[in-house]
C-alpha cells in the first residue's frame, strides 16, 4: 500500500484509486435484494433514489460467496474477495486454536482498508456502522490522534471516544437516542450521522454500513420495507444536496426461506453426516453465526464441513448432491477456486442450499424462538445479485464483470 500525492493516487491491495474531487459516500445497504429500491419508487416514496437511478447510475453487481455481512463488507472495504483479505464467513473453525470463533477481531484481517490508504496519505476519512460487530475490522489501522479519521457503531455510539474512535459525545453530535439493536433506527443513526459528518467533519472518504433487520422480517413492497428504504432516500437527498458522490450497493440479497406453514426449510446437515460418518466425526460451521441471530436463528445457504482425515469426500460429495435442496456441494478446492476463499478458513466441504433453502447443523442446536417473521435469510448463490447505485453518471468498460467490492473503484474512478 502506498500513497502517490504527486499522481493524486492511491494504491490498496493492488488497486489504484483516484483522491476524491468531491467527498465521496461509498454505502452497503445491508440485505438490500433488488427490488426493494424499486417497488418504493414505484409508490412515490423514493424520488432520490428515482432520479439516482434514472440521471446517475442503475447498475447490478455481484457480492462474494458466501454472501454474508462480514466477508462483503470487508470486500467492500478492501476492494478484493476473501482469499485476500481472509474474511470468509461471520464465523469459523480456527484448526490452529481449535476452536469455533468470530472473525470480528483485526487480527483475523489480511489486508489493509481503502480508508487506511487514504487516510494515510493525508485525507479526513469516516466510517459508520451499524453493528459493533464490524467496527474494528471497518476500521482497523486508522490513526484518531491525526484528528482525520472518525470511526464508530450505531450500536455503541453511546460509547464512542476521541481516543477510540475519534470523536465523543455522538449522541448529542447526531441529535437521536441511542437506537435498539434489532431496529430499523440501528440504520437510520447510521444515516443521520452520516449526514452530520458531511456537514461538519466534511470527510474526503467515507463509508457506511447498515444492518438487515428489516429485510430478515419482510420483502420488497411491504409498507415496513416501504418506510425502511423512504427514511434512506431522504438522508440519500441531504447528503447529495451536500456535494457527496454517492455510490451504494449491498452486501447481499435476501429470499424466503421457510415452508407454506411458516416454519424454517432447513437442511440440518449435522444429521446427515452422523448418519454416514458417525456420531459427532464431522464438524458444521454456519458462517452467518454471529452475535445477533434473533432475525435469522443462525441459518443461511452456506455451510463448510470439517471432516475426518481419510473420510472418502468424493462420496460423501454424492451424497449431498442428492440432497433436495442442495445446490451447489464442492470440495474445499472447488470452492476457494470458485468463490476466491482463504483455504485455511474452509472446511474440507462447502455447502450451498438452493433459493427458498437455509443450512442448519441439528434442530436442538437453533433456537428459533425469537423469529417473529417467517424466516427470510441469505448466504448462498441466490442473493448473489445486488445492486450499485450512484448519484452521478458512470462509465466502465464494456463487458467488465461488477462485483460490489468495485464500489470504491466506480466512486473514486469512473464517475463522470
């Protein structure tokens, strides 16, 4: 990584990005499936979004697999797939340490952020996230004493510091109390912050990052979702009317997930692999596990397996594949090739479950008792597709395949 102030350059992991000529807004809209942004517009709700997409920039990108929170912001703000920066999944099995952990700590980070490059090289940066999950990582390397860097949660603003995130007293800064985790104010903070950062601080870079609560409860076109992204349009305004180049996508979609009756369709692949290996011989990790799992009870559509040494995986690979509900079932190989993965955070098996499908280990291991809504959740191939909106024209090259991690690249290089 190194900053080139004479090019008006920086470089991050082998990317080159433009200084900012204009402070620019780069925004994961989390869980935000294709549609949502749509069906708002189309009752009138969304006229900055309308006329982003309409006079700026209407594109669909990809996310990484697993599409999961952690390994797409990361993505995001790295600009590469997780076999460079090393965050595969929410959660993993460390063989090293064995034990299960959460990769929300720095040190599990392999590359540095878009953030750090330029804060490094001199420019005020920001980051807000909704979840303090996320913060560290988001925001590892970044120096509060230079005064150019602010960095914090909605979800612990409360606790925010000069000396550990660049600013204190935030919920007097931002002028709203400080919001419950599973709400659609935990996102909303987010945006007001966001716009009182602009208005002040006047950050070169910055990025935020909202939470999935809403689109975990309900789809496209509900009045709730509806409400959700019209509260975003608005901040969306105020920071365009404030000289912002916004770009935002997502980290991933989201799909219905459960039986005509309500209830979870999981595939408890912890069952089906004490039936052909043995009682407790293989190992399930779900990367969505994480510490809120009140809106999706810990099931996605990605799972990696651990399995004995000597196990015979071309069969076992067969066996899943059978499966009804089993999309895609590849060899640790097949899958860090195909999805760019860190090998040494995979299991010797991935699993992918099909579109209405979500991967679970046993029924006694989830606890499903807080899920108010039929499930809806996320993970696999299905909520893949994401969209990339921007305030401003943008011009790529023909035929170029957009992932969402270009979202630092589109804002900073190609947007007219």
């Amino acid at each position: 990584m190194n900053a080139n102030r004479a090019a008006n350059q920086v470089t991050c992991n082998g990317r080159a990005y433009n200084f900012p000529k204009a402070p620019t807004v780069v925004i994961c809209l989390d869980g935000s499936e294709p549609g949502y942004i749509e069906e708002t517009i189309k009752v009138g709700r969304a006229p900055t979004f309308d006329r982003f997409m309409r006079n700026g920039a209407n594109l669909i990108a990809e996310s990484v697999i697993p599409s999961f929170t952690n390994p797409n912001n990361l993505s995001i703000i790295t600009g590469r797939p997780p076999a460079v920066h090393g965050i595969a999944g929410n959660y993993f099995w460390d063989s090293a340490a064995k034990t299960e952990v959460m990769m929300n700590d720095p040190k599990f980070l392999r590359a540095p952020t878009v953030l750090k490059a330029f804060h490094d090289a001199g420019a005020k940066v920001a980051m807000v996230t909704a979840k303090d999950k996320l913060r560290l990582l988001l925001s590892d390397g970044l120096d509060y004493s230079t005064g150019r860097a602010i960095a914090f949660s909605s979800e612990r603003a409360d606790k925010a510091t000069k000396e550990a995130n660049g600013i204190d007293n935030v919920l007097e800064f931002v002028g709203k109390p400080l919001p419950e985790v599973y709400s659609a104010d935990l996102s909303e903070f987010v945006f007001a912050a966001g716009v009182k950062l602009m208005e002040t601080f006047r950050p070169d870079v910055m990025y935020l990052s909202t939470t999935d609560y809403i689109q975990h409860k309900v789809g496209p076109g509900t009045k709730i979702a509806n409400d959700f992204y019209a509260m975003i349009d608005g901040y969306l305004d105020q920071l365009d009317k404030l000289g912002a180049v916004i770009v935002a996508t997502a980290d991933h979609g989201m799909n219905d997930k459960h039986l005509p009756d309500g209830s979870p369709d999981v595939i408890y692949l912890e069952k089906l692999f004490d039936a052909w290996l043995g009682k407790d011989a293989a190992r399930v990790i779900l990367p969505i596990t994480d510490p809120y799992v009140k809106h999706h009870g810990a099931l996605g559509s990605f799972a990696t397996v651990h399995v004995p040494e000597g196990s015979d995986i071309a069969d076992l690979l067969n066996r899943l594949r059978g499966i009804e509900g089993v999309e895609l079932a590849l060899t640790k190989a097949e899958a860090c090739e195909r999805f760019e993965l860190p090998p040494d955070r995979i299991g010797d098996i991935v699993v992918l479950s099909t579109k209405n499908k979500v991967l679970g280990t046993a029924p006694e291991k989830h606890d499903l008792s807080s899920l108010d809504e039929p499930l809806r959740s996320h993970g696999g191939l299905s909520e893949q597709r994401v969209p990339m909106i921007s305030n401003r024209k943008v011009e790529l090259p023909a035929g170029r395949r957009l992932r969402n991690f270009d979202a630092f690249d589109v804002a900073l290089n190609h947007v007219v």
